[in-house]
C-alpha cells in the first residue's frame, strides 16, 4: 500500500509543472556517512565514508493550495570497515578492518498545504516514503550481505524565505516512522534469511539556499539525517541463533538541484 501511494504522489509531482506550475529539478549529491551498531559485546561493526549520487525531484508549491512534492535519491560507494571477527572455539574477538560497497534508494512522495505570510512560505505535509540499503562485503572469505528496506510515514514542514528578488532561503524538517522493516541476509548460509526489524523514529533537516531567475534556479542544500534501525527479531536456525543488532547511522551532505520552474 505504502509503495503504490509514494508512486502515485511521485507521479503527480511531475506531471503538475507540464500543467503550468511548479518545477522539477536533478542534480548531484554527496554525503558522508556514519554507521554504526549498537551492541554490548565486545564484537563491532562499524563503517565510515564517502558517498556519492544525485537526487531528483519536483513540487508544487503556491500560496494558500494544496502542496505537492515527491523525490528519488540514489547513491553507491564504498566505505571503510571496522569491526570485528569472532572466533568460536575460544570465545574470543579478534579487530578486522575490510570495506564495504554500499547502495542507498529512497523514494518520497509529499502532500501538504501552503501558508503565505508577505515573503515566507509554509508548508506542513505529510509524506510516505520507501528507503532501501544493500550492504555488500568486500572480503568474501569472512563477509556477507546484507539488504535493509523498509517503508516510513512521515510528518514534516517546508519554509521558505525569499528575502531579495533572486535569493531565497529556507528550513525543511521531516519527522518519520519506519513501517514494516526488515533485513535479508545473503552469503551467510545457503539460502538467504529474512529478518524483522523493530520500527524506529527517524529525522532529517534540510537548509537550502537558492538563486533564481526564471525560469531557472539553482539551489545549494545542506542537510542532515538521523536514522536509528531497530534489533531484529531472533532467528533459530540448524547453526544456531542469529539477529542482527540494533544500530544508527549519522549523514552529513551536501547537494545542488538544477530546476526548471514552470
């Protein structure tokens, strides 16, 4: 349901601007990303990087109507790795360094309302949303994969401020839940495992800055994002118990949407 709905307010994002209002915008996008789970053992799994991508994106935006927006954001790299292996027979954990190559998909559909008070737009909405997260180990010897997704409902605002004819200013938040979490794991057995997560409060804050001339802008958005994931469910299996901790991740970035307004 949550995947039809984001879909269907992505699509009428983009279609709005072709009936005269609005705008779509791509551009590139690079953040650096902090992983890192939350166990109290002494095994540890932690990553840190660079990661590069693009977003893209369109909304509907005008004083006192309804808001509409929606977005697709891709990035792919590798990160470095820091944790640990576990050694069976003594009970022991040994430190291990390796990389990880890591696939991040998140795609947001928006619906809100606009408020107008002379130069400041505000407009609160409510969003869906779907975020995936394929995490690939480099070292196949000792590594697996693992692939997070999960749906999210979303509350948040967007404020804009046009303080000059060609710059504009703003504060966007976004509030969200994660809904149906879950976790395969490949590589580790023969067959892949699939585990439940527990749903967990996530955040993001965004700053733009924006020059425009119509019908152009060009739009500088600083952002960042708190994404705390959920222990997952106990699983027996013919080798024993296996879950995956709880963890969080930090991002930190930077991108530039090239629009065309409408």
């Amino acid at each position: 349901m949550l995947p039809k709905l984001s879909a269907l307010l992505l699509t009428a994002a983009f279609l709005l601007p072709h009936f005269g209002f609005g705008g779509i915008y791509l551009g590139p996008d690079v953040f650096y990303r902090s992983f890192k789970e939350l166990t109290s053992s002494e095994g540890k799994s932690e990553e840190e990087g660079w990661l590069p991508g693009f977003q893209a994106g369109g909304d509907f935006e005008e004083s006192f109507l309804p808001y509409i927006g929606g977005d697709l954001r891709f990035a792919e790299g590798t990160t470095r790795f820091e944790g640990t292996l576990q050694n069976h027979v003594l009970r022991k954990f040994h430190p291990f360094s390796s990389h990880t190559e890591n696939t991040i998909f998140n795609a947001e559909g928006r619906l809100g309302y606009t408020l107008s008070w002379r130069a400041i737009r505000l407009a609160p909405f409510l969003a869906v949303g779907f975020q995936g997260w394929l995490r690939k180990a480099v070292d196949r010897t000792t590594g697996y994969d693992e692939w997070y997704r999960w749906n999210y409902l979303a509350i948040g605002f967007r404020c804009n401020w046009s303080y000059s004819t060609s710059w504009t200013g703003g504060f966007f938040a976004n509030l969200m839940r994660m809904k149906t979490a879950d976790v395969q794991i490949r590589g580790l057995y023969s067959w892949p495992i699939i585990l439940n997560l527990k749903d967990e409060w996530q955040t993001e804050i965004q700053l733009p800055l924006s020059w425009h001339k119509n019908p152009y802008r060009l739009c500088w958005v600083g952002y960042f994002r708190y994404l705390p994931i959920g222990k997952s469910e106990m699983q027996r299996t013919s080798r024993g118990e296996i879950f995956v901790p709880a963890s969080v991740t930090y991002a930190i970035g930077n991108r530039l949407e090239c629009m065309y307004q409408f």
